[in-house]
C-alpha cells in the first residue's frame, strides 16, 4: 500500500456552479472522501464523484461542543491518511474559510510526514459581493465572527463595511448551540450601536446553495436584529454608516514628498 496523502477542497456555495477542475480532479481521484456539505442533495451529488465517501455531519449532534466535532472529524481523516489512502475532504464554500478542520487536518498530516494541500475555492465571501454588489475596495471591510466580534474589543470604522459571520450564534460561549435567541442579540446590539444608529439600515444575508435557489438579502433596521429570523449560515452585513474623512495632515506630507520628487 502506498504512502497515505490528504486534499481539502471546496465545492463552493451553490450545487455543481463552483467546483473547479483541480477540486474535482482530487475528489475523483481519492481513496476515501470525507464531505461537509450544507445540503443532501450537495453530498449526493459529490457521492457520484467517488465510490467512497462518508459525511462528516454526524459528527455534529446538539448540545455536543463544536471542539469535540471538529476534533473527531480531523481523527477520522487522518485516519485513513495513516492507513496509506488517497484521502479527499470536500467542504462547501472555501476549505480555508471559517473551517477549522482542514487547516487542522492538513496541519497534523505535514506534521506526520504526509503530503496534504489545501485548495481555494468559492466562499460565502465571494457570494457576498457578487450578490449584493460591494466592492471592498470602494469603502473598506472589516470582517469577524460574530461571537469573537462580541468577546473581544475591537476598533471598528463604521465608515467602512462591517460583516459579522455566524450571527445565527452570536454571543454562544458553549460551542455547543446551533443558534442563540433574542437575549443574546440584544447584548450585540448594544455594542453594535456604540457606533451605529438604532435606524441603521443592515442586511441578512445568506448565499444560495442550489441552483434554483436565489440568495437572501433581508434589509432591516439595526433595531430590528433581536428580532430577525437569522440561522447558523447567516451572514450580517452592516454597510458604511460614515463618510470616510480625509486625513489631511498626511496628504500634505504626500505632497510634499510628491513635490520632492
């Protein structure tokens, strides 16, 4: 038996529209493929890929830390890696983005001696602008998991976009919910409109995963958040709320040296 070897890949966010050929060609071509997809009908559909592949989703049960989950889904990767198999995990979105498993499963097997890469692929990120037209560019944007958002200070600019990750568990310190309720909300409402109106127009966002689907946009007020009808795969985005203002004192540096020159 050959020497084991680990690829993670994305299969992107809708079903069959984002999956690129080196992703295929390594889902094609394992041993064993391991999938953490969002949908039945996505694991189907990567099922007629390969002869072998085993869902990673039972792994999460209610009320079992997240930790735990990811801890056994990497062990029964590594598993089959240290066994001499080709081994593949295909994950939805982007394999590096908001997934822990991979950048740890890879990480053991480098580690171990095994050959492992990790593959880009389309996130949720990537839905984001296409789906609501933001350019990162024109404004900024600052990107948190919406929990980490809340445990930690940070230094937020509200004349750039702000987009919070996972909202649908905001404020869980267990790692063991799928979602958190209106109480918790409201705590992040109250460090959200520190910097931002109550009035403060904000969208709830969710990418599609099929192609007969279309994407959520849900506008609303900031005010509105306890409330909202927000899940797991849940992204809110808050757009700028400021106009950006000009540092003055460093553009006349600028020129200076601009002038030098």
């Amino acid at each position: 038996m050959g020497k084991g070897s680990l690829a993670c890949v994305g299969l992107g966010m809708t079903l069959g529209s984002h999956l690129g050929p080196r992703a295929r060609q390594h889902i094609e071509g394992a041993d064993v493929v391991f999938a953490a997809v969002s949908d039945p009908l996505v694991e189907l559909w990567v099922q007629g890929m390969s002869a072998d592949v085993r869902s990673l989703q039972p792994f999460y049960i209610e009320g079992k830390p997240r930790s735990e989950s990811y801890r056994e889904m990497v062990e029964a990767m590594l598993a089959e890696v240290r066994a001499g198999r080709r081994v593949c995990g295909a994950f939805y979105g982007h394999p590096g983005v908001f997934a822990v498993v991979p950048h740890r499963a890879v990480e053991l097997a480098r580690k171990e001696g095994f050959d492992a890469i990790m593959e880009a692929a389309v996130s949720a990120e990537d839905c984001l602008y296409a789906d609501l037209g933001i350019d990162p560019g024109t404004h900024g944007c600052q990107h948190y998991e919406a929990s980490q958002f809340m445990f930690y200070k940070r230094r937020i600019d509200p004349s750039a976009y702000l987009v919070l990750w996972q909202i649908g568990i905001a404020g869980d310190f267990t790692l063991a919910r799928f979602a958190t309720g209106a109480a918790f909300r409201r705590v992040l409402l109250d460090v959200l409109t520190e910097d931002y109106p109550m009035t403060h127009e904000v969208i709830a966002y969710e990418a599609a995963t099929l192609p007969i689907h279309t994407h959520r946009a849900e506008r609303m007020t900031l005010s509105a958040l306890p409330a909202a009808n927000l899940r797991l795969e849940t992204t809110l985005v808050i757009p700028p709320a400021k106009p950006m203002v000009l540092n003055r004192p460093l553009l006349d540096r600028l020129a200076r040296l601009d002038a030098a020159q």
